[in-house]
C-alpha cells in the first residue's frame, strides 16, 4: 500500500547547504577557541623597568637572559656535577645584586639568603614501585622577602615572619637535558619576581615570601624534602606556589591544587588557564610524573597550587630544551600570572588555618574567566538542572502526545527510551571502533605504530572518521531495530542528546567526580537550544506536516557554536598534553590505543548536534554519509602504510623536534668482566630496528634482546624507569681490542677493565653483628665512590629496620632498591645502616660469621657524557662516542656510563 505522506525528510533539500551551515558553525567556532586557546601575552622587551610607570615590572627579556645562561651557556645541570655548582654561584651572585639594590629601595622589604646543604634519606614511591632515596650535601638557596624590619603595624612578633608562602622551582636538570624550560623557566621566572619585588613598598604586607630554588629535584625530590623537613624556615611555611615545566610553548596550567584559599588565589592571574580535569588526569597516574609539590604535601602539610607550561613537550628531557625552542610570550605569562599569585597571598591574605580539600571545581572559559565553587555547590546546581531537563522532556512528550492522539505516552516513552539508548550507544561505538584502526596500525602485517605522533592534530584524520562511522553507524542501525521510532527522528535525537547528557551529569555527579561539570556543561547548552527550540523557534503543526524541519536551523548555531567554542578549548590542551606523552610512556603502553579512544570521544563530542542532523534529511542520505565516511578512512589507511616507513614519510611517527627517545648506556660489569652498550626505548614506536641494524654493522656483533630481571637490572641507575623500557645490548670485547692502541689488550692478553680509566666504587661494612636468638644481623655498609654521582645499592631480604628516615620496612622478605645521589663537593661516601632477619637454612653460617649479603652495586660515572661529550675510555676506546655518530637525527638520547659490581657483604 502507498503512503499517504511521504516522510518528511524525504520532501526536503539543501543537504549540502545544511551541512555546510553546521560545519560552519562548529569550525567557526573552533577557530576562535584555537585564537584564543594559544593566545600568550607579548613579551616585555625592557630591561625590568616600564617604560610608562617607570615601575619595576616583569620583564621576559630579563628572564630569557638567565635562561639563556643555564641551558645555553652551563648547559646540563646534573646533581652532582660542576655544573650545578656553577649554577649555585650564579644565582646566589645574582640575588646579592637584588639585595643589595632594595636596600635604597623606601618601604623595601626585609631581603634575605640562605644556603642549605643536605643529607638525608626519605621513601619515594612511583608508578607502583617503592624507591628508597638517601642524599649527602644537596644545595638549597633560600630567599625570604616580609615586612620592612621597621614595620610593625601587625604587632612587635614580626607575624609577617611567622606566615609565608613559599614559592619553588629547582635548577638542577635530568641526566638528558640542559633544562632550558625544565626547570630554567621557573628558576628564571623567580629570579625575576625576586627583583621586581624587592623593589615594591612592603609596608602593611601581611606574609612573606619564601623563594626555594632546590638544587636536587631530577634525583627524585630531594632537595625539596631537605627543605620541608630540615629547615629553619619549615615551620613558618603556610601554603606552597609550585613551578615546573614539560613543554616550550604556550600558557601555563594550573594541574594541582588542594585547597579552596589557593584556588582563590589563582584568579587573581592576569591570564588564568587551569581546570580541575587537570587535576583529576594528573591523580590518576596517567602522567608518568610527578613534581617537588608532593613533598610539600607528604611531608610539610600544606596547601598550594602547582603550575606548569606544558605544550610541546616533545622536547621535555630532550638535548632540544633549549631557550632558542621557548615561545615568545610563554614565560611572560608564567611570570605576571605568579607575580600576580604571590602578590595577592602576600598582602591581602591570612594564611592561617588554610585547610586541605579536593572539594573544588575550578575551570577558566579561554583565559578571560577563572570560575571556582565548592562541589557542594555543584552538586546542587548539576542535579537540579538534571531534574529540569527531565521535567522538560515529560513536558515535550505529553504535548506531542496532545498533537498526535494516535501516538500514546507509553509509544513516547518507548521511543524516547530507546533514542537515549542511542545516544549513549553512538558515544561508545565512538569510543570503541577507532581501536580496529589502532590495532590495524600495530598488527605485525602492518607496523605503522605511532603514525599519529609527529603532528598532535594527525589523530584527526587517522581516528576520526572511524569514531564517526561508529556514531553515525548506530544511529542507522536503530532504524532497522525493532521498536517504536519517532515520527520526526531529527527532533527526537535532539531531545533525546538532552536527556542522554543529563543522564550523564546524574550519574557522574554522583561519583562524586568533580569533571563531572563538563558533562553538566553540554547538557545546559543542549537545554538551553532546545528550550528555545520548543517554545520560539519550532514551527507550527501544520508546518511540519509539510516537511519543514522542527529543528530550527537557528538552535544548531545556538547549540553546535558553544559546544565546539567551549570543547576545543579542553581539546587542544588535552591533545597537547597526551600526544607527545605517548613518546615516554614505556614499551608496553598501548599507546595507539589510547589515543584512538582520545580522538573517538572527539569525534563524537566535537561537533554533537550532527548527531540529530543526521536524521534532517532520512536513512538515505545518512547511508551516503557512511559509505563518504568508510572511503575516507580507507584512504587515510591506505596513505599511513605508503608514506609511513622510512623517515621523512608523511606518516613517519619522529624527525628532530619530534624525536624518538633512547637510553644508552655504556655498562662495565666488574664482577664478570665484561663491557656492553645497552640500549632501551621509551615507546613502542617501530623504528628501533634500524638503529640496532646500525650498531650491529658498526660493532661488528649481534644485539641481544634483554627482558625480565636481567633487563631490569641493566638499568638498576635509573629505577625504577627501568620497568618501562625495552631493553638490548651490544658485546662492546670485540670492537674495543680491534680499535684499541693496547698491544696486549689487541691481542687478548689483558683483562677488558685492566684499560678502564678512573677509580672504582668500594662497598665496606661496619658495625656488624649477629644475634642468634632473633636471627637478626645488623650491620653498617659504606659506600665510597669518589667520581661517581648517582649510585643505587639492591638487595633482597627481610628487612626488619634501617636507616630510611620515617618509614618502616616491608613486614616480608622483598627487593630493596636504594638509589643515593650526591651533591657537588660531596665526599661521595653514604651509608646505610640495616637489619635483617638470615633465613633459618642459613643461620649456621651467621653464627660462624660466614652469611653474606648479596648486594648489587651501579655507579653512574661524573662524566656528563650528554654536555661535555666526555667519557671513560676502555683501553683508549670511547664506546658512547662511536654510537652517537650512528644515531639518526630523529633521535634523542639520554647517555649513561656505569659499572656494577656483585657484592657480598
């Protein structure tokens, strides 16, 4: 039988000219968010002082200088080393400039320095791995700036004294980098803050300002855990400013924070840029990092902030982080924004009795707003806007019901039932179908793993038509379904995305997740256009029983604009966070997984009313938009596998400012003998073939793969990283006695180490003793290693006490790791004083005083083979040298030189 009325999508036109309008509005919009979005402030120029208040004002120019010094001029700032002494006596100089300066400055503050040096020991958990730190002589400067000393307008006590705000950023760098961003952005940002405030009126400022430029953070926080525990100054500390950095470019993030005053801080920053997804990301363990903001908090209890620029971290612990590759205008904005900060906690706030909480949402809308309230309040505000939109559908399905008298509430319901389904399922088809392109990527047939890499956006074109396929799929899969269906499928859909995202909000409000507000976000968007929809812009029955739509094209702009406006902005900083993250996330992260999922919930989030614009026109156009869709992905496939295998390819994954990372490290086992190149990789990218090829060819031997215990403990120097790399190694005999100038070496008559130049680490021990009755041994082991920097001491036993300041041992037998880092000048000697219980088996042998202790010994030799392309040479040989001149370009290393050694204590 014919229809008596053609459906009315069938009777409409302008499918193009309709689509277009929506792309419109949605790119539109993203175009300003992305203005916006990498919008930093222009750099000031002048040397410090404005040229029209002729007030001391933060200057990038002056900040760049001392950047410039650190990582052009020192260069890599490794604990331990030279460098980081020189780094020392550059800052203190500098500060004594300031400080003599302020002094003629009327209302100056009180302008003080100290230096700290250290030794400690604390327990530093990471990534499910318990570390045990010891550190001797690590270096602090300290600068506090309070009050005038003739100011006593807050009492005769000094409480400006006795209340500060500490600022902190370290300027000690990783064994792979000279730290031009990480952390000379922040040493540099609070040299200059430093300046302009020693020169402001202090009179009537209520706290000071405690400055902390540690000097050992790289080694896993110690300084900063000196600092909060050992210092004077620790009990006057109140709440705590952290600066650090991971990328080159773009504003800074506010990504920790802990407590409502601090938070009310941050919105005194002339650019604010932070959002509480940041905080929940960052306290997931997704970001394989952590900064000295933890120790402030474990072991000082306090509140703050922690901020960061975090763009193009590419280059973060590269030999790329370097001040030619900072974005004019980056630290500008770091520096006002905390300028600003410390400013206002400074003068405006009491600092006493700030108490720690996680119930916040903060976010900022493009840098002009920062908007912060208590969750109890978005609880509020989020479930009564979910009983509104609920309230509002009832309403949209008794009046449709009232029109239609031949469609009952019941049928409604049902069909409104099952379009929420639907719209819940597109997101998570969205979510789920990009993974068969990851999986297609990393299959063994395949191998384009990564291809995504170079370019953050290329996941665009490499996941996103597979996320829309899979939203667009489902929605034409309902129509073969059983069940009843709309009349106008495009107004359901958009009725329906309302309810499906209050939904959302209920349930994620109810966990208590305070990103939750970006859900609450869309479903107040979508509420509002369709509010506006139903009761101003909807046609009249009449007219929409002759085909005119009952979505208005005017509620698309209302709803895609802000959608697209508002997303992108969390967009952009996630895409930039996690795309180059994926580069050190270890060897066994699926990472193309990963990233597939990210740009599945961008295709389905980005542009959302397409979801119900799909319906405008009925199932066959909406099958055209599929088969566009499949070819396209089809296409971007087939262009990946072509132009994704050699370097320089379109979808080749590295170049040099994108670079794959490697560890390389040259291991002279004292034990055994022998000398070997090891080589890890930080991701999982293909291409670590051709650079083992390479050595192959030029070391004249074949590698060896190494996995389990025995890679792990080839990389003992820096655990616990060491679980997330993937590991070979390269017998370095035969090339070290074929380019040797030792006659008896060439010929194999001498040991391999006999040629080793240096000194060797020496492990003794002391104060030993043995109790039979408790079948405990405790004993003293000293470690002297004059010319190395890190060492690590493991062993396996049941610990029952040691040495390890404020922690406990384990209450079973497990494996220690302690890694022990010494400061410039240091004498290079630790010790650690531990008792363990000798298995029964062996207790025989303790009595007689024959039970050992096997105890596993890595140094990591002073040489800085990364700044000074200096080396050891085995038998005149350099084998770190020979490696580097066969590294592709699209490469970045961190060298290591070390030797273990088997002890039995």
């Amino acid at each position: 039988m014919a229809k008596l009325h053609p459906e009315p999508a069938a009777r409409r036109s302008g499918v193009l000219l309709s689509w277009l309008r929506l792309a419109v509005y949605c790119f539109t919009a993203i175009f300003f968010s992305y203005q916006l979005h990498y919008r930093v402030p222009a750099p000031k120029t002048h040397r410090g002082v404005s040229p029209v208040s002729h007030q001391a004002e933060f200057s990038e120019y002056n900040a760049m200088s001392t950047i410039s010094y650190l990582s052009d001029t020192i260069g890599y700032r490794i604990v331990g080393t030279v460098e980081e002494h020189q780094t020392a006596v550059y800052l203190k100089n500098i500060i004594r400039d300031y400080q003599k300066n302020a002094a003629v400055v009327p209302g100056a503050p009180k302008f003080e320095m100290w230096a700290q040096h250290e030794t400690g020991t604390h327990r530093f958990d990471i990534m499910d791995h318990m570390v045990l730190k010891a550190y001797t002589n690590i270096t602090n400067i300290i600068v506090r700036l309070s009050c005038p000393e003739n100011d006593f307008t807050l009492g005769t006590e000094r409480q400006c004294e006795q209340d500060a705000v500490l600022v902190n950023s370290h300027f000690d760098t990783t064994l792979g980098s000279p730290g031009a961003t990480d952390d000379g952005s922040g040493t540099a940002v609070m040299l200059e803050i430093i300046r302009v405030m020693s020169q402001r009126d202090w009179s009537g400022y209520r706290n000071s300002v405690v400055f902390l430029f540690n000097g050992a953070e790289e080694s896993l926080q110690d300084a900063s855990h000196a600092f909060i525990t050992m210092h004077d100054l620790k009990d006057t500390i109140k709440s705590v400013v952290n600066i650090d950095a991971c990328g080159t470019t773009g504003r800074e993030i506010l990504f920790q924070a802990n407590s409502r005053e601090m938070i009310e801080a941050y919105k005194h920053a002339p650019y604010p840029h932070g959002t509480v997804m940041a905080n929940d990301v960052f306290r997931t363990g997704l970001i394989l990092s952590d900064t000295d903001f933890r120790q402030f908090v474990q072991y000082g209890n306090l509140t703050g902030i922690d901020m960061a620029i975090y763009k193009n971290s590419y280059l973060y612990h590269t030999h790329l982080d370097v001040s030619q590759h900072l974005e004019p205008g980056a630290i500008q904005h770091l520096g006002e924004n905390t300028l600003a900060i410390l400013d206002h906690l400074a003068k405006n706030t009491s600092l006493a009795n700030i108490e720690p909480t996680s119930e916040m949402v903060f976010f900022d809308v493009h840098g002009v707003l920062f908007l912060v309230y208590t969750w109890a309040t978005a609880f509020r505000i989020q479930m009564v806007t979910v009983v509104l939109v609920y309230v509002y559908l009832g309403f949209v399905i008794h009046r449709t019901s009232k029109q239609s008298p031949y469609r009952s509430v019941g049928v409604l319901l049902a069909s409104y039932a099952r379009s929420i389904v639907s719209v819940w399922a597109s997101g998570t088809t969205a979510l789920v179908l990009p993974i068969s392109v990851a999986l297609f990527l990393m299959s063994d047939v395949i191998n384009r793993h990564m291809a995504w890499f170079r370019h953050e956006w290329y996941g665009m074109l490499i996941f996103v038509p597979m996320g829309l396929i899979g939203s667009y799929g489902v929605q034409a899969l309902f129509y073969k379904l059983p069940g009843p269906q709309h009349v106008d499928m495009e107004y359901g859909v958009f009725n329906s995305m309302v309810a499906a995202f209050a939904g959302m909000t209920f349930i994620t409000t109810l966990t208590g997740m305070a990103s939750s507000y970006v859900l609450w976000v869309y479903c107040s968007v979508l509420f509002v256009a369709a509010l506006i929809n139903e009761f101003a812009l909807k046609p009249s029955a009449s007219r929409a029983k002759q085909g005119t739509p009952k979505i208005h094209t005017l509620t698309y702009l209302i709803a895609a604009f802000p959608l697209a406006f508002i997303y992108s902005d969390n967009v952009f900083a996630l895409i930039d966070i996690f795309v180059p993250l994926t580069g050190r996330m270890g060897i066994d992260t699926p990472v193309d997984v990963i990233i597939s999922i990210i740009f599945g919930s961008i295709a389905y989030m980005f542009c959302l009313p397409a979801l119900a614009h799909i319906h405008r026109y009925g199932q066959r156009v909406l099958s055209k938009i599929l088969v566009i869709l499949v070819l396209f992905q089809v296409s971007i496939l087939a262009l990946v596998v072509v132009c994704g295998g050699s370097p320089g390819g379109w979808a080749f994954p590295y170049d040099e400012m994108h670079p794959k990372r490697l560890f390389i490290q040259h291991l002279k086992n004292l034990t055994s003998g022998e000398s070997y190149v090891s080589v890890a990789e930080a991701d999982h990218g293909p291409y670590i073939n051709s650079v083992l090829d390479a050595m192959e060819q030029e070391l004249a031997v074949s590698r060896e793969e190494r996995t389990g215990i025995y890679g792990l403990q080839d990389w003992d120097s820096i655990y616990p990283f060491s679980h997330f790399l993937g590991g070979y190694r390269f017998n370095t005999a035969p090339y070290i006695r074929t380019h040797t100038t030792d006659v008896k070496m060439a010929r194999g008559e001498k040991p391999l180490l006999d040629a080793h130049d240096g000194v060797f680490p020496v492990l003794t021990v002391h104060n030993d003793r043995y109790d039979a009755e408790t079948g405990v041994r405790s004993l003293s082991i000293y470690s002297m290693s004059p010319s190395y920097t890190w060492t690590v001491i493991s062993f396996d036993a049941h610990v029952v006490d040691w040495s390890i300041r404020d922690e406990q041992p384990l209450a079973r037998p497990a494996r220690y790791v302690v890694r022990h880092v010494n400061g410039y000048a240091g004498d290079n000697g630790w010790k650690l004083d531990v008792s363990v219980i000798v298995p029964e088996e062996e207790r025989a042998l303790a009595e007689k005083g024959e039970w050992k202790l096997r105890v596993e010994f890595t140094a990591l030799e002073g040489e800085n083979f990364a700044g000074r392309e200096q080396e050891r040479l085995v038998g005149g040989v350099g084998m770190l040298g020979v490696v580097k001149r066969i590294l592709p370009e699209w490469t970045t290393t961190t060298w290591l030189s070390t030797v273990v050694q088997d002890w039995h204590l």
